[in-house]
C-alpha cells in the first residue's frame, strides 16, 4: 500500500498559459490544431476532451504565444468561470482562459482529472476578491492536492472512477434517446393521433390527406375537435392567497407552489410547505384526483395532473397557479402533454404578460385553442407518452443513483479514507 502525500500543482506538473493568434489574420484560423476555450470546457460533458469550436492553423500557432501541448495534458479554465476541467485526447492549444497542466512521469493524468474536480473549491478560491475571478499561473503552482504516492494506486482510483463515468454517460445516453423519441411521438400524436381500430398512427396529411381537415391549429384528423380549452373545463380557481405566518410544520394543508413542480410536470408532493389554514378555505380550494395544476407566475404554462399521495393531508394549489377540473370525457394526462408541444408552448407566450415575473392569466388559458378526439383515443395518445415517461423516469432514477455512488467514491478514494488494494502483478 502506499504512502499519502500532498504536492504543490508545480510538482504534479508543468503549468502552462494559453495564446490567442490574431483574429483579424484569417491565415491564422480554421487550421487543424484544437483551440480550447473556457466555452468549449462547459460543453465537455466528459473526461477527456477532442474537438473545440475553433481551430487554429500551424501559422496562427508559430505567430502568437499559444503553445502546443500533448495529449493527456490536463485543462482547467482559469477564467469565466474558473473549474472547468479535461484531459486532452489530441495535441492542442488555449486561449488565456485556461491554464494546462504537463503531468510528471510519476502523476496519473486521469487521477488528477478527478483530483481537481473535487477539490475543485481549493482552485476558485484563489480567484476570488477581483471583480474578474481569475486564478494566476503562479497561484495555481502552489495549490497543493492530496494523492497516492504510488503512480499504480493513483491508475486504480482513477480506473474505479472512470468505470463509474462511463455507466453514468451510458445512462445519460439513454435519457437523452429517450427524450428525443418523447419529442418526435408529441409531433406525431397530437398532429395524427391514433386509429383507433389500428391501434397505429394515421397516415401523415401528405400520404392521406382526405384524412384530415383544416382548423386553427392547422390540418387534424377530420374526428378531432378543434375548440377553445375552457369549453371541456367544468371548474377553475386560483390558489388562496393567505399570511406567510400561516405556515406551518404541523399544518392540515400543503400548498403547491410553482417551486413544487419539476420542470417535466410533475408535483414535488414531499417539497410542498404546509399551513394551517380554516377547513372552509381548504374545502373551496382542495385539489382531487386528475384535476390539472398550470403554473401562471414565471415557470408559465408548466402543467401537472394532481394525484394525491397515500396517507398525506389535501392538498391546494398556490395563489401562483390554478385548478382546472376536466370534464369526465377528457384524459387530465392528454391536457398535461398537449401543454408541453410547440403549439401549446406558442400560445402560453402569446397570452404571458412581461414583468419582473412573466404572468399567464387564468382566464386566457381558458381560450387556448385545443384539440379534443374522443376519450379513446385520448387515452392512448396518454398511454403511450405515459410508457415513455416511465421508461425516462427509471433512467433517471437509476442515473442520480449513480451519480450518488460516484460522490461517496470521490470522497472515499480522493481523501484517503479508503484504499484500494494493488496486486503486486499491478506494482509499477
């Protein structure tokens, strides 16, 4: 097992500053070699990093103080803001935002990587107290980290590290298939919706288009209605406005606040605040299953569908939000999907008035132009948006879990507390 040791950045490695060639020399531009900027780090979503932006040419390089610097240098910006970090897949440069990092032969790249990503606060410390946060060459040279003296031990935290990362990047792959097959079944079902017989989309208007008919939101499945939202609306209320003091830990209602929903649309019950407020108000105000939640104050138009959770008190909606209670012969989760597609979205930021917050009148919502097929239909238009959110959600789950995990390791490995052991085949 070996020793724990604290270096200074100047013994890990050497530190080097970046260049900018002149942007008025287009000879110097638009070559092969990375160009890496403070920007191109907050869009590295990974360890290493092998494309940027810009590029420079080999004259832009001979012609300013940009360095070349090898692969598997580590990155960090060091400016606007400070903390980015990569480890270089391919030879390049930086401009002033970032200073690089040339490790030793005795300092693993990928440990140091995951090193300075935890203590990542040690580094934005020493930029602050300028109006510009900008950490120095030489200050970050004298930043110490703590680390295995043995290089092995370093490879292995880093290889546990890593093996965690890429389950991470692989689960966030997933949610990103996810979300995008998500998008393209809202333009699909609520532009052609399902048949009903078939069980499968209709053809498209252009393949079919004695299928459809023209109405204010363009041409939809002759079935459809096409009429204002509030004409299937059977009650709508604002939340109760009520004294702050009202609030209380042991109070017989909690209020949803815009701050209580996710930004998919769905209700943070366990976050909501409790009151204690007059059973009258409750009684007036009191959400039930399948009623629709809008927020109309700055998350405008975000949609939920209530459903109370098992052994909790009611519930009612902020003085930010409203009630909308759905007639029986419409799906509340139909509603709560049609609000997030693009022409929902479009009529949410017609109707929004700007402020310090944007405000959607309740009323307005009520004139939405809305598309209604028959309850059938709705429901297997929600059915299948409702498989894929399921599907999305078990990623995401599965993805803060891993991201749990990660944290206890970095704060079990990159400490010390914990060792990992090394096979003596594994010594260097």
């Amino acid at each position: 097992m070996s020793k724990w040791i604290e270096s200074e950045i100047s013994k890990i490695g050497s530190v080097v500053s970046g260049g900018t060639p002149s942007t008025s020399v287009s000879k110097y531009w638009n070559g092969d070699i990375l160009f890496v900027t403070p920007y191109d780090l907050s869009r590295n979503r990974v360890a290493f990093i092998e494309d940027t932006e810009r590029k420079i040419s080999r004259e832009g390089l001979e012609n300013s103080s940009a360095n070349l610097l090898p692969v598997g240098s580590i990155i960090l910006s060091s400016r606007a803001p400070i903390g980015y970090i990569a480890i270089a897949k391919k030879e390049f440069t930086t401009n002033q935002g970032c200073k690089s990092i040339i490790p030793n032969s005795d300092f693993d790249s990928l440990y140091f990587y995951y090193c300075f990503q935890f203590y990542v606060e040690r580094i934005k410390k020493y930029g602050e107290g300028t109006t510009f946060a900008e950490i120095s060459k030489g200050d970050l040279e004298l930043i110490k980290f703590p680390h295995p003296k043995d290089k092995t031990e370093q490879r292995q935290i880093a290889t546990i590290l890593s093996t965690g990362d890429a389950v991470i990047e692989k689960t966030q792959a997933a949610i990103n298939k996810y979300k995008a097959i998500k998008q393209g079944m809202l333009q699909d079902l609520f532009t052609r919706g399902i048949d009903t017989a078939t069980g499968k989309l209709r053809p498209s208007y252009q393949d079919a288009p004695h299928l459809y008919k023209e109405s204010k939101l363009g041409w939809i499945p002759r079935e459809w209605e096409n009429c204002e939202m509030g004409k299937y609306i059977s009650d709508n209320l604002y939340g109760p406005r009520f004294n702050a003091k009202d609030y209380h830990i042991n109070g017989n209602v909690k209020t949803i606040r815009g701050t209580d929903f996710t930004k998919d649309g769905d209700i943070l019950y366990n976050k909501a605040p409790k009151a204690q407020l007059d059973s009258s108000l409750i009684n007036s105000h009191k959400l039930e299953d399948g009623d629709i939640v809008i927020v109309t104050t700055a998350d405008c138009g975000l949609t939920a569908v209530f459903k109370k959770p098992i052994n909790d008190v009611d519930f009612i909606p902020s003085a930010y939000s409203v009630k909308y209670r759905f007639m029986k012969n419409v799906n509340p989760y139909f509603i709560k999907y049609f609000m997030t597609t693009d022409v929902a979205i479009r009529q949410v930021n017609k109707y929004v008035r700007q402020g310090t917050l944007g405000n959607l009148p309740g009323s307005d919502i009520l004139g939405f132009n809305m598309i209604y097929p028959n309850t059938d239909e709705q429901n297997k238009i929600a059915e299948r948006l409702l498989t894929i959110d399921t599907k999305l959600q078990t990623e995401q789950d599965f993805l803060h879990k891993q991201q749990q995990i990660k944290a206890g390791l970095m704060n079990d490995l990159l400490s010390g507390r914990k060792k990992v052991k090394i096979k003596e085949n594994q010594m260097a």
